[in-house]
DNA sequence: TATTGTTATACTCTATAACTATA
DNA sequence: TATAGTTATAGAGTATAACAATA
C-alpha cells in the first residue's frame, strides 16, 4: 500500500515555502558540489565579483551566516584561489572580499547551472507568473533585509 | 560608518528566498517558543488534527526530516499531551497520529498566532499579490513534493 | 571602550547503524 | 526479504568565548 499523505496541510505557507527551500538547496548542493561551501560559496563568489563587499561581517549578515563561519568559508574559498582578502585603507580592522580573476572566470559557468536549477524550479508557472515570483520574493526578501530584526513588529527592540 | 552591502546580488532568487526563509523560521520559532519542537510541532500538530496522517514515516517525509527525527519529535509532543499514537489496524507496523482534544484546542490559538506572522510577512503586498504569491508558492511545492526526488530532471533516478 | 577578524571549544542538530516487530 | 519504528552512536554544522589588531 502506497502510504500517501493525500491532503494534510498543503495550504499552509510555511509548508510550501520550506518545501521549495528545501529542494533548491538540495539542487544546488548538488549543482555546486565541487565549489567550497557550495551554494553560499557562489553567493560569496557573487558577491566578491560585484565588488560591494567593504567587510566579512557586512558578508555574513547579509547571507545570514555567523561571522566565524564566514571566517572557515572564505579560508576554503582562498585556498582554491577563487577569493583574495584586502585589508581595507579605510578601516584596517576589516577586509574587503575581491574575486580573483580565476574566481570570476568560474563565475560565469556557476551562473548557468544556476539559470538551470532556477528554471526547474520555476518550471511550473508560465512565463509572466514566473517574473512575478521573482519580484514578489525580492521585494519582501528586501523589505525584511532592511528591517534587521526578522518580521519584529515597529518599536520592539529585542533580539532574535 | 554603516558597514552597508549596497546592492551585492539582490536580484539573486537563492538570496531572496534565503532571506525570506530564515526571517520567517526566526518568527516561528519565537511564535513557537513554548511548544515542543518548534514550528515543527506546529506543522506536525497541523496534520494530526487532519486526521490524514497512516504513519509517522509519511508524516516525515512531507516535512522533511529524517524518521529517527521524528520519534524524538512525537515523544515530546506526546509527553506534552498534544498527540498520541494509535497502531495501524491495516499494518501493525505503522502509527496513525492523531492529535488530543487539548492538542486541538492548543491548536486553535497557534493558527492565529501563525496568522500573525504571515501578515507580517506579507505585509509589503498589497492584498492581491498577496493571495497570488500564495497560490504560487503551493503550486511551485505540491509540484516539487510529488516529484519526490527534488528538482531532479526526467530520467535520473539518483537520490540526493 | 567598541569593532573586525581569528581560533579553539562546546553545543545542537541530523544522519547512520543496529535492533525489534511486523509484513 | 523488506518496511515501520526505536535507540545509541557518530558526524556535520553552528554558536560561544577568548584573543589580537585596530578604531
């Protein structure tokens, strides 16, 4: 007997977002499995190559990570000569995250298997739908990005 | 001076359902402070109110954790009085979950709770957009969910 | 005194392996 | 023989604390 759930709660939003994350980055984990720190080394590669990024720690809270976890990816991502560090002029204490030219290099054939796993993922929607996911996602993930505090309500100081 | 990120890969679509993941799941788990396992029990006190749930394994499955996972899960939430475990009369061998009375009365207040902070969350679109982005959000999962194998395209039969 | 980055340590979460019971 | 569930163990990932350098 096919032990199916049939409908259990698939009109909950918390369902339906964790199950996409969950099979994107299970795509990309496998889409990346010979890059160091897989889908967050080519969102650190990415950024790298953008040439904003002004410290590890303006990093890491961007892509949500600890600071002491930037430290261990970016190491990896130096040892396979992708990334260089640059002390900053203007702050000595801080680094700014460069892509070497080997790193930008692998960059463009790292963005095509993105566009590939994406559009997998967003197969199932046509064309105008998919733009409008995208803008939708971008726009809440932008508005929450500069609240800091996730989904804290107006005047509430606490941390997470 | 604000160490600020500027524009580094916002137009990324892991960067924003990244963000809009994590920021959600930090809100659960504050929501969700008090009940045992998190905004997992949520989800798991969900299905076993829908009186749908044959087996824990299932129930596993589509939220997608390990089955050892979720025996510690139940057996928290089963000390808590929230569900119980019924054998399978059709196969000895499986669990039906079914939530207690107190676990659907807990339930109630936990849904509008929920509710809160997915307004929050979707607080940016306006009221269209909103159900839009839901629609699309459970069409793009139920489509990945019954492929089982995430993402994976036609053919491969390899798991993770 | 506060902040950036690093390192060592401890902790949390998850997966693996082995087992019982059912099919 | 294969599957559902449990338990103990091991592993991966992450956070905490302390430190040096700089602001």
């Amino acid at each position: 007997m096919d032990a199916t759930c049939g409908e259990l709660f698939s009109d909950d939003l918390g369902w339906g977002l964790g199950t996409i994350f969950r099979s994107y980055v299970a795509a990309l984990n496998e889409t990346f499995i010979d890059l160091p720190g897989g889908p967050r080394g080519f969102q650190i590669l990415s950024a790298a190559a953008s040439g904003n990024v002004s410290s590890q720690l303006a990093l890491a809270q961007h892509l949500g990570v600890d600071r002491t976890v930037m430290t261990y990816l970016l190491d990896d991502m130096q040892r396979a000569h992708l990334i260089e560090r640059r002390p900053d002029p203007q702050d000595r204490r801080a680094r700014r995250i460069v892509a070497t030219r080997e790193g930008e290099e692998r960059l463009l054939t790292l963005r095509s298997r993105l566009d590939d796993v994406e559009a997998r993922l967003l197969a199932p929607l046509d064309e105008p739908d998919r733009e409008s996911f995208r803008k939708m996602v971008q726009l809440l993930a932008t508005r929450i990005d500069s609240l800091q505090i996730p989904l804290a309500p107006c005047g509430d100081g606490s941390a997470i």
